[in-house]
C-alpha cells in the first residue's frame, strides 16, 4: 500500500514573555522529540511523517512552508519577538488545509499548538479559518499551556472538544512531557485510518498523561 501522509505542524508562541529559559526548554524539548517522531513513523509505514512549523509573535511565519519528512528534518531553534498573534498563525495554517494544496488521499494532519500568553490579534477569526477548512476540522488538535498566564479558554476552543483538556507545563521537565507526548500520541492517533474520521465529533483515539509535578528548580 502506498504510503499516505501526515502532514503535523508546530504552531509555536515565540512572544517576549517566552524568553529565557521558556523558549530554550521549547528549543530542547522539539529537539529531543525527533527520535520518537522517526520511531513512530517507523512503526506506521503505511503512513509518510511531514513537518513543517509556523512561529507567531508580532507577526507569524513559516520556518519551513514546504512539508519536510521526518527523516531529514533538522530543528531550528526558534527566537523570541514582541507580540502574540495566534489569528495570524491559524490564518497561514488555515491556507494549507485547503485540498489543494493537501492531498485529498491524506491522513488526518495533527496541529500541535504552544503558548503560554493571550493572544493580541483577532485569533478568533484565525481559528474560524482552520474550521472552514475540511482538513482543519478532521485534524487532530493538541495545544500545551506553558505557565500560570497561558490562556487556557483559547487554546481549549482550538482543540475544539470539551472532552480533551490542553496540557499544562509549569516546568522545563512537564514540558519535555507535553513535547514528547505530543509529538508521538498525536500522530499514532492520525496515522490510523478509522471509521467515522470524517465526523469531527468522533473522539481522538488517546488520552493526555498526567505531568509530574517534580521539584524542577524553575516554576513558570
């Protein structure tokens, strides 16, 4: 059988309130994570693993637009800078959840958003432009809270079920956590064709994990 991708992007908040040690744990956390993003695609090779991630601060942008596989993706680390523009993130996202320039023999791509902030842009009428789209509404959503000042009403609206709840990280360990699960849980969920996937209201096949709460020496 001809392998089907799985198109997964990074939507990460590079605003200043990231600085410092949040965005260097982001940086790490990403990083460490490809090993297991390869080990699951190895284990789905019906299924093609395609990254891609958008950053948003005063403006959003692709760090790569063009899909790269799993296998000969390399980490950039990503800077902080001024504001926190979600709507403008979801906007470019939005663009390519369009069939074209999606595939229509994909599987269900997996949107994987971090922030730790309130958005300062209309993100509403981003996250409407993800929901038009008919791969936006079959993806699968995963959105990690970095810190007490994340606002979680938002990124519970982006994962868009009441059912599944954003992970919080208040340390760089609770985030290497969230990183990691994300980064395999989400896609062992989208590399599997189900029945009903085309009904956004079906369940996600998986459950977020339980971060320790260590006695990391940093708290967010």
């Amino acid at each position: 059988m001809a392998n089907r991708p799985v198109h997964f992007i990074w939507l990460l908040d590079c605003s200043y309130s990231m600085q410092g040690d949040k965005i260097a744990r982001l940086n790490y956390a990403i990083r460490e994570a490809l090993p297991e993003m390869r080990a699951v695609a190895a284990d789905n090779p019906a299924a093609q693993l395609l990254l891609r991630t958008i950053t948003f601060s005063t403006t959003a942008q692709w760090l790569q637009q063009t899909p790269v596989p799993v296998d000969d993706f390399t980490w950039q680390d990503v800077e902080v800078d001024g504001m926190t523009n979600l709507g403008e993130a979801l906007t470019l996202a939005a663009r390519e959840l369009q069939t074209p320039p999606m595939p229509q023999r994909a599987l269900k791509p997996v949107l994987a958003l971090v922030s730790d902030g309130v958005p300062t842009d209309d993100w509403r009428a981003g996250l409407a432009a993800v929901d038009a789209t008919p791969w936006g509404r079959k993806a699968v959503r995963i959105a990690i809270a970095i810190g007490h000042d994340a606002d979680k009403g938002v990124l519970q609206e982006f994962i868009g079920n009441p059912e599944f709840k954003p992970l919080e990280a208040h340390n760089g360990k609770q985030l290497a956590a969230a990183i990691r699960w994300a980064s395999t849980a989400a896609v062992k969920a989208a590399s599997q064709p189900m029945a009903g996937q085309e009904d956004p209201t079906v369940k996600q096949p998986f459950a977020p994990p339980v971060l320790d709460d260590d006695d990391d020496d940093d708290v967010w």
